[in-house]
C-alpha cells in the first residue's frame, strides 16, 4: 500500500511539475487562410541561433491549439500566447538547422474547431552575430534625455543597457548620445557621440577609454555620422551642421536638412584629424568603407546655393525637395592614407532619386543602399526602400522580398554576409523597430522578420524607436559607470588636424 501511495505520489508530483500536454482536436475544419499572429513570423527564414519565436494568436476565439513540429518530434501549447522555452527551442533549432519547422494553430468557435493553413519556419545552416545594439528613442522631439543605448543578446532575451543620457544629465547639464559604431563587429572597438554637456567622441579602444573633441577651427562641426576603417585604426566621418523642420500637413511630419557637410579622417592613436578634400557645392554624408579597406563609399548631393550667404540655412529648408543624393566612392592606400578623387558609383539623381546610407556585404559584391524621393535622413521618409547594386556589374535592384509599403531605412550587414538587419515601420507607421532578414549568395533576401521578445505583442505597447542597429561579435564590456565616469570627470582632448 506504502509503495501505491508512493507511485501515485510521484505521479502527481510529475504532474505539478510537467502538466499535462494539450490534446489536438481530432475532428475540425480546415482554413486555407494562414493564421493572423503577430509578429508575422510565417514562412520566413532564420538563423540556427536565434532567441525563441514567441507570437500570439491575434483571433478571437474560444480556445486555442499550436502545434510545433520538428524533426519527427511535437511540441504543443493551449496557450493563446505560444511561447516554446529557450532549452527546448534549442533543441528545435539544432534538430532543424538546414530544414524546417512546421507550425499548425487551431480555433475553436462554439465547440468547432478549425485548423489555419499550416506554415513553416525555415531554419538556414548559418548563424547570425550573437549581439545587437541600438538607440532607444522616444518619438517626441524633446525628452531625449531618457534615450539609452542598449545591447541585446540574440540568442536569449537579455538585454542590457551600454550608458544612458540620464547618467549624466540632471537640472544643469544635458546630454545626447548618438552615432555608436564598431571595428568590424568588435565590442572593445568602439565609438559614440556625446553632445551638448560634457561633450565628446567617446572611443573604446582594446581597454583604453578616450574621450576627444574632433572639431577644429577649419571644420564645420565634430565627427558626426562614423565608419571605421575595417583594419587600421582610422575612422572617417562626415562632418555636417544639421537642422530640423516640422510639417503640419505633410505626413512626414519631420525632415531634417543637411545644410553643409564634408568628410574627414580621424586617426585614433595619433588624435590626428585630416580633411578629404572636396567640392564646396556637394554635401557629403554617411561614409562606409569597403571590407578590403581599399575604398570609402559616401553619398553626396550637388547643391548650389542661388541665395545670399546669410540665407544659406533657409535655402536648404526651402528647397529641400530639390536635394538629391548619389552615391560615390573614393580609392584609399592605407600604406600611405592617400585618397583618391571622386568616381560615381549610383546616379540616383538622374532617377529623379536619392540614394544614401551606402552598406557593403563582407564578401565585397553588393552594396545596400536606401533610396527615396530626395533629402538624406530617410527613417522620416514613407517612399524610402532598400536597394542593392551588385558591385560587379553594378546592376541595381528594389529589394522586394524585404521592402513594405512603409519606412525602410538604417541596415548593416552580418559578419557572414548571410543577414541584414534593418529599421522598418512596417507595422504601425511611427515606430522603427528591427527587421532582420536572409540574404543567399546570388543577393536574393527572404521575407524579414521582426526581433523576437520574450513577450510576443511588447512592441505594440513600447513608444521607443530603435535607431541604428548594429551587429556585435560579443557584448560591450565596458561598464555604464566606466563610460559615464570618463564623460563626467574627462575634458575632451582636442584632436590635432594635419593639413
């Protein structure tokens, strides 16, 4: 009798523990229709060491029903929220990686049940960069001091904070942080902008914590928008005074303007910066080098001003529409840090267009670009979309399989070239939120899917926009305080400029 009681004892016990697995309908209805679930993760592709894929059921009904199938095995949930575990995802991932998992949800209304469409989920042979980082930004255009700038694990959901505006900003003193760049994919190798109070290029460097002031008498501003060079310790950076207007019954509400800008090159254990050479009628912006380090890409609109000199800033915001950006690129000899002249690589201009933010894959074949009517800061622009030049016959393309009827704007590539990682408004039209989507090695990408969250519909309630996201090989080390220390207590060191 001891022993009966002791069986029925574990039994419950392995009850409490494990539950019991859902029952699927043996009698329903098959929906042609695929099933409404947010995020839309239905057919897309991605890579073998991704966080879970948690999404929710967005129908009403009675009860619900999902079932996960891979390799052989079945997992399955009554949940209206599905939300496999990070172990047993696991598991799905390594038993599918080159393959799929199958995916099937059903509805019950008034004791019916219905199975949706059933749909896959492709699981690619290759992994994705195990970090991520990014801007978090409130929409409003004046309480950017809660702006953080995070890191966030792909393989998980641990998130983490990098320095936040508030750790240095109270009554007296504010501060924005912006522009956060890395040496190909390194964590111990970058660099970020403090602006206003405190301010500085802060750049992390093999353990060595810097922060410098880049502006010198005969540049227009500081490093603004930055590209480090994949081996030498250089970064170049357009140089820009930008300004923003506000529209009232245009629905992009906001444009700012690039009213002059040019490109320098800041060498980082020198403190040493120089001036590339250029046209005082062009405006240059975004660099971005190539992965052989051989060349500098940029974009750059020709403007000539017809106004008098104390009208410069009004004519750009008058005439904003009439900017238009190509793309362009310079030859670089790291030996001797000559650059060469300017050679157009995408005359968007002659489209009626405007190209920028120019992104080369790590194997050197495609440049990814986004393009829009005109003007260069393109995450305001509804028209804006990502487009590819295949670099060896500099054929170019819309990206389809990737574009929305919304915001395309910010990318980066993988370090394998087999993903990008994009900032889309595709969802609600106000907030940009990252996309990540396969690319194969003839530039064809899949359909993109959005950052998993451990909880499914968290970004219809988060009013932050993710700006720049940048992929990571690891997780910043360097500690908030380390970084808030060196703004609060560290004069910025003034850089050299060499003529």
């Amino acid at each position: 009798m001891n022993a009966i009681f002791k069986y029925l004892g574990c039994a419950v016990m392995a009850a409490v523990l494990y539950g019991c697995t859902p029952r699927v309908p043996e009698t329903y209805t098959d929906n042609r229709e695929l099933p409404d679930i947010y995020p839309d993760y239905t057919e897309v592709t991605i890579p073998s060491n991704i966080a879970p894929l948690h999404f929710i059921v967005d129908e009403e009904a009675d009860a619900y029903i999902t079932r996960i199938s891979y390799n052989g095995k079945k997992w399955v949930t009554d949940k209206r929220e599905v939300t496999p575990g990070i172990s047993l995802w696991r598991d799905m991932l390594e038993a599918t990686q080159g393959k799929t998992i199958g995916i099937e949800v059903f509805v019950e209304h008034d004791g019916q049940w219905t199975r949706h469409q059933p749909f896959q989920i492709h699981v690619a042979e290759e992994t994705i960069d195990p970090y991520l980082s990014y801007r978090l930004i409130s929409p409003s255009y004046v309480t950017y001091r809660d702006l953080t700038l995070n890191q966030r694990d792909l393989t998980n959901f641990d998130e983490s904070v990098i320095y936040g505006n508030m750790m240095n900003t109270d009554v007296e003193h504010a501060q924005c942080i912006n522009c956060h760049s890395y040496q190909n994919y390194n964590p111990r190798r970058m660099q970020f902008h403090v602006r206003e109070d405190r301010a500085g290029t802060v750049i992390a460097y093999d353990g060595t914590l810097v922060k410098a002031n880049l502006k010198t008498d005969s540049l227009i501003s500081g490093g603004v928008y930055p590209a480090w060079h994949p081996t030498e310790k250089l970064i170049a950076y357009s140089v820009n005074q930008t300004g923003q207007t506000f529209h009232t019954r245009d629905l992009q509400k906001v444009e700012v303007q690039d009213m002059r800008s040019d490109l320098i090159l800041y060498d980082v254990e020198k403190n040493e910066v120089t001036r590339i050479p250029g046209d005082a009628d062009e405006l240059e912006v975004f660099p971005w080098w190539s992965p052989d380090g051989k060349y500098l890409y940029y974009a750059s609109a020709r403007f000539i001003r017809k106004d008098t000199a104390e009208n410069l800033d009004n004519e750009t915001i008058l005439r904003y529409k009439e900017i238009k950006y190509n793309l362009f690129r310079r030859s670089f000899d790291p030996a001797n840090r000559r650059i060469g002249p300017p050679e157009l690589v995408f005359d968007a201009a002659a489209r009626g267009k405007s190209a920028t933010l120019p992104r080369i894959s790590p194997d050197g074949r495609y440049l990814m670009f986004t393009l829009g009517a005109f003007g260069v800061f393109h995450i305001w622009h509804k028209d804006a979309d990502l487009y590819l030049m295949d670099l060896r016959i500099r054929q170019v393309r819309p990206m389809e399989e990737i574009n929305s009827d919304d915001v395309e704007s910010y990318h980066s590539w993988s370090s394998n070239g087999r993903w990008v990682v994009f900032s889309s408004r595709r969802y609600d039209g106000n907030y940009t939120r990252p996309f990540i989507a396969y690319i194969d090695k003839d530039g064809k990408g899949r359909k993109p899917f959005e950052l998993p969250q451990e909880v499914p519909d968290m970004h219809r309630r988060f009013m932050r926009s993710y700006n720049i996201p940048e992929f990571m090989d690891g997780p910043v080390e360097v500690t908030p305080q380390e970084f808030a220390s060196l703004i609060r207590g560290t004069e910025a060191r003034p850089a050299r400029q060499r003529n």
